[in-house]
C-alpha cells in the first residue's frame, strides 16, 4: 500500500498494490518482514506456530493483528450424475458417508474450517438457518452399507475413480490426500488423484470430462439463493457436450425446482427460507455434491494498520483504511 501522510497523526491508504506469491511461507515471511500490510490464509502446516488452539498469537508473531471469522462459504467435491460412476445415488451416499469431516477440520485444516454436517448453505448466511437441514456426518456402516446397495459389497468391482483437483495452493491438495485414505480405508475402493491448472480444471468439469472434483462456492451476497441456484435444472443443456457453468453436477430434480422457485416468488422472508431449507434438504437427500467443511478465514495486519475489519465474504473495502505511526519510526 502506498500511504499518503496527513500532518504527524496517521496516513491514509492512497493506492493499492497487490502482489502474488506462489508460496504461502515466501508470502508470510514476506509479511514478517513488513514488506506488505495484510496477509490472508496461512499455510496450514505453520497455523501451530501462528495461534494456539485458543487462537491466540504466539510469541514470535504477538507483535501482529489477528483477524479470523467464518466464512459464508462452502468447500465440496462435486459429482457428475450423467456420468457412469455417480448417477447412482446409492454410490453418491455411501461417499457422504464415508469421511470424517471433524477429523479434516482439526487435523488437516487445523481450526480453519469446520464441518459440513448441515446443507450446502453454510451457517451464517444471511437469516436463513443451516440446522434446519440434517447433513451427513461419518458412519462407516452406512456408507459400506449403501455400496452394498449400489451393487459393490465391500467395494468389490467399484471402478477406479480419478480425483481431479485444481493446482495453486496446498490446502486442496493436503484435502484430498486426507479424504483419500478415508474413502479408500472405508469403502476398499482405489482413488486416484489429479491435480491440474484452473482453466484445464473448470474446462473438464463444465465439460463433463470429470466424474468426481474438487470445488468451493463463495456467496456473492449473503442469501440462500446464492447457493442453491447451482443445483436448478434449467441450467443442465439436454446434450452432454455442451458446456454448463452452472450446476456442473448436471444434477435434475423436478421437486428441488419447484421449491426453489416458489422461495424466490415468496415476499415473506421467514417463509423462504423455510422453503429454502426443504430446497435443501433435498439436494442432501439425493446426494448432488459431498459437502467437506465450511471456511473459517485467517488474516494478520500490520499493528499500525486501522479500520480494515474483516466480513464473512472476506469483501474487502479499504477506501476506510489508515495507519498509525510505529513506535520508533
């Protein structure tokens, strides 16, 4: 940031730069250093040396601001119902049930996400309430009772499904790697995992190409709608060659689009989202996507940085933003 001064008192933000480092400890050391203002994210396998589970700072970065606060955001792996895999719900629902989202949260998120055991519209999300709709939680019983179901007793003749996951950052990785072995150890299944540049991702994924891939959804405003659009079947071409960019699960449910309209023509805002909730509900019931956790976003500011709060679309407005002078400076 560049800082315009006003007398001896503080500097107001003047222009903006932003810069890109591949790597989030380069980024963060950058930042150490004072070389730039705010850094957002952190790389997971340093969150024990930034905050206590307390999520209080540590001593080597107490000289900073924390700043931390759920997400109205979802991270899920999406699965192609027009394809050979995933158009048996049966297969979709032993996969819900086959992860221990608590166990990513804490282990391998470290406290930087929390579980999706409700519906894909993340708590938080405007006045609608997530608990209204019952998610999927760990049960390695049902799930290798629902494979039982699909014709694959203890995983025997399940074909080998490739994970394809977009490149640029080690938390999606580190992800799948643990939701790898939770899927292969419970349902004795073999996944193979493919990770590629963003563009070569989205291309596969609104193509068709891809059975079974990573993605997360930010909301634009804070709305159920916002998430629960992806899901209507007007979006789904009739030709599977055809591009979609929304509702890449090419999922179609008369009932879901019956509802869902009939919240978006509903005034009463405690009556939509009731209905948005049973919109819901069924896009859990019939299994469209495999929620895995919602995000709880991290950030550190510079001490002498003032009025940048941070908001649950981690939507950033710094015409606001000012500094106060440093001790010594």
């Amino acid at each position: 940031w560049k800082k315009a001064e006003f007398g001896n008192k503080f500097t107001y933000l003047d222009a903006l730069l932003i810069s890109y480092i591949k790597e989030k400890k380069n980024e963060l050391m950058d930042f150490s250093k004072g070389n730039s203002d705010l850094v957002y994210r952190f790389p997971l396998e340093m969150i024990d040396e930034i905050v206590d589970y307390k999520k209080n700072l540590k001593p080597a970065y107490k000289n900073f601001i924390l700043q931390y606060k759920p997400q109205i955001a979802l991270q899920y792996y999406g699965f192609q119902h027009q394809g050979k895999i995933f158009n048996n719900i049966n297969v979709r629902k032993a996969f819900c049930y086959a992860i221990d989202r608590q166990k990513v949260c804490d282990f391998t998120l470290k406290g930087t996400g929390f579980p999706a055991i409700y519906g894909t519209v993340p708590p938080g999300t405007g006045t609608f309430d997530s608990k209204l709709v019952k998610g999927y939680t760990y049960d390695a019983a049902k799930a290798q009772e629902y494979m039982a179901k699909a014709g694959f007793p203890k995983g025997k003749g399940f074909p080998k499904v490739t994970l394809e996951l977009n490149s640029g950052g080690s938390r999606n990785s580190q992800v799948a790697e643990a939701l790898k072995k939770m899927l292969e150890e419970t349902l004795n299944i073999e996944i193979d995992l493919l990770i590629v540049p963003w563009a070569q991702h989205t291309e596969a994924v609104e193509t068709a190409k891809i059975d079974f891939y990573r993605l997360g959804w930010v909301a634009d405003y804070p709305d159920a709608e916002s998430f629960l659009n992806l899901f209507h079947s007007k979006y789904v071409p009739d030709d599977i060659n055809v591009k979609t960019y929304i509702n890449s699960f090419r999922y179609k449910n008369k009932n879901f689009d019956k509802v869902f309209d009939e919240a978006l023509a509903t005034t009463d805002e405690a009556k939509r989202n009731i209905l948005y909730a049973k919109a819901d509900q069924q896009v859990i019931d019939d299994a469209v996507v495999l929620p895995i956790y919602y995000d709880i976003d991290f950030r550190l500011l510079q001490a002498n940085v003032r009025n940048c709060p941070q908001n649950a679309s981690e939507q950033r407005d710094f015409r606001e933003v000012y500094f106060v002078p440093m001790k010594g400076k």
